[in-house]
C-alpha cells in the first residue's frame, strides 16, 4: 500500500470541539501528553490558584495560561503578558508594581505597574526565574498579601490577580543553589503543569503542520493542498529541539519556498539537528545530543548567543560557556562554514 499526501482539509468538527478549541485558542494536537496538560489546565481554570507552567523553550507555555484565563472566571477581564526576561533587571520592580513621580532619574509621571493593570483579572509572568533575589520578597508578598507599594511610594495597595507563571528553567535546582527563594518558589508552585515537549508528541505533527500551513498560505495568498508522505515522516521523525516553535518557522519558510499546491519542506534544515554523533553499535554520544540541541536553539534565536532573547539565556548558561561549547563540538553557522560562533560575541 502506497503512502499517500496529507491533505490539509480541515475536518468537521462537532460542537463540542469548536467550543473546546475557541476556549484552548491555538493549542492544536490530540496526543495523549497534550490532553493530560489541558485536563489539567481545564481543572485548575476554575480556581484562583497560582499555576507554574514548566517547559522547554518554544512548547506554548503562553497558550496554556490563556487558556486557563480563557476557561475561568476571570475570562472577561484582561489577561496581562509579561515576560521578565525581556526586561533588563534594574527596571523589573517598576514594571511590575509601578513607580512614583520623582521615584528616580527620568521618572515624570507615575507609572501602574503590571500588578495594577492586571487587578480583577490574570498576570502572566513569563520565565520567572529571571526575577533577582532582592525583587523576590516584594513579589512573595503580593502573592501572599495581595498588596505592595509603588516604587517611590508610600501607599499601600491592594490587587486582585490571579498568577499563571512559567519558566524553562530548573527552579528547584536554582533554590538549591541559592538563586531563588524556597519560599517564593513554593508559592508559585501551587499547581505545577509540565509542557511537554514536540518530541514526545510526535502524532500532533501532522495536525500542527496543517495548521500553520493553512495560516501562512492564507497570509501570503498561496493555496497549498498537500504534504508528500516522506517529508510528513521525516517532520514526525524530527528531534525538535526548538519544539512547536521551531516547526512553525520551518513551515512559515516551507509556505515561501513554494511555488504549487504541494508543500516544499527545506529537509536539508533539518538534518544538522536530527543527526547526532553515534557510536559504532548505534548509540548517540552525549557530545551528539549536546551538539544537536545547541544547534536548535542557536536556529531557534536566530544565531544569536546574547542577550534576553538569546541562545545563552534560553540554555541557561554564561554567554562564555557557550562560546565554549560551540567552539568544542566544532558548531558552525551553516550558511557561512567558515564562521565559527565559538568566536562570535553577539
């Protein structure tokens, strides 16, 4: 029997779904690890308990706390995205609770800060674990106290938020090391939900793959009608290690190269992540699986080491480990063989 493409055909759906899928937004798959994390999700949406949302880099940690948002009480007041990585962590006090005129050099005019925009409704702070010990006290005891003071101010005040918080990073492990507090960590970890990775719901791809096809085909007017079987097998067969993200830049780019009804998957993007270093008996070597998921979240950040949104900070390590590294395992850029990132200081 011959294998045959994937139609990108939507099926019908039963009411039942469309109402699930306009409540879960974007969350695509049926895996049996997906729907474990959106039984749980659904659970816990009908409570005001914190959630910690655990997860590699690029597995929809924000999809999942709007949809607890989106399934709970809170669902028509605002739903508040933060993400403290992004913010250099100087200013982190002042975006979250808010300064006072005068607070400081440049401050002319009061500020609300995140907690304050987010009273009634939900506060999604995204890698948590890049708070600053000296910042943690203050957002313990808003958590426990449901109040706190501007920077640069004397009033007390008081909040409604409901907190979703996640992280790819190991907090437990930071607590142990001393880099977050145990206190704040058990407060946060009230409702603990793990994201699970791409790779270990390889039977969601195909219906992620239609997914994304349908929205970038429809954004650049292109009319794709189906995947051929081996690239489909060779996208399940994937190591994603940028995971669901990492699929959705390689469609996005899959849509513009091409030119018919049948989607062209660049599959030569593919292979410096999917082949690891192996021993003769077939086994990967840890310096395979090592150089393999540097590699996808170097592509993942663009080649970028530095900075919040940089390959350094997703891996959780210095910018000069990784330098390290990648000059170790002999990583290149592969558009330009000769540019080693060993070298590189961006």
């Amino acid at each position: 029997m011959h294998a045959t493409a994937t139609s990108l055909e939507p099926r019908a759906e039963t009411e039942v779904e469309e109402l699930r899928r306009a409540c879960l937004r974007e969350i695509v798959g049926t895996s049996v690890a997906l729907e474990r994390v959106l039984a749980e999700a659904d659970v816990v949406a009908r409570t005001c308990s914190t959630v910690l949302i655990q997860g590699e880099t690029g597995t929809g940690k924000e999809l999942i706390a709007r949809a607890i948002h989106d399934r709970s009480a809170r669902r028509d007041r605002v739903f508040v995205n933060f993400n403290c990585a992004e913010i250099p962590a100087a200013l982190l006090e002042s975006e979250l609770f808010g300064h006072e005129r005068g607070a400081f050099t440049n401050a002319v005019e009061r500020k609300l800060g995140r907690f304050e925009v987010a009273d009634g409704g939900t506060l999604f702070l995204d890698e948590v674990g890049e708070i600053p010990l000296e910042l943690q006290p203050k957002l313990l005891r808003v958590l426990q106290e449901r109040q706190f003071e501007r920077l640069g101010g004397t009033r007390t005040i008081r909040v409604d938020v409901r907190l979703v918080a996640a992280t790819n990073r190991d907090l437990l492990g930071m607590v142990r090391e001393h880099q977050f507090r145990d206190d704040l960590y058990y407060r946060l970890n009230v409702f603990p939900i793990q994201a699970p990775p791409l790779r270990d719901r390889p039977e969601d791809i195909p219906a992620l793959v239609s997914h994304f096809v349908r929205r970038f085909a429809a954004r650049m007017n292109r009319r794709i009608e189906a995947i051929p079987p081996e690239t489909m097998h060779a996208l399940k067969r994937h190591t994603w290690p940028g995971n669901v993200r990492q699929l959705e830049n390689l469609v996005e780019r899959s849509v513009i190269l091409s030119s018919g009804p049948t989607l062209n998957v660049p599959l030569e993007d593919l292979m410096p992540c999917t082949v690891a270093a192996q021993r003769a008996d077939g086994v990967a070597t840890l310096a395979g699986v090592e150089r393999s998921h540097i590699l996808g979240v170097l592509e993942e950040t663009n080649w970028v080491i530095a900075g919040p949104r940089g390959a350094a900070q997703r891996l959780g390590m210095k910018r000069t480990t990784l330098q390290s590294m990648i000059k170790r395992l002999g990583i290149e850029r592969p558009s330009s063989p000769a540019y080693r990132y060993g070298m590189h200081a961006v």
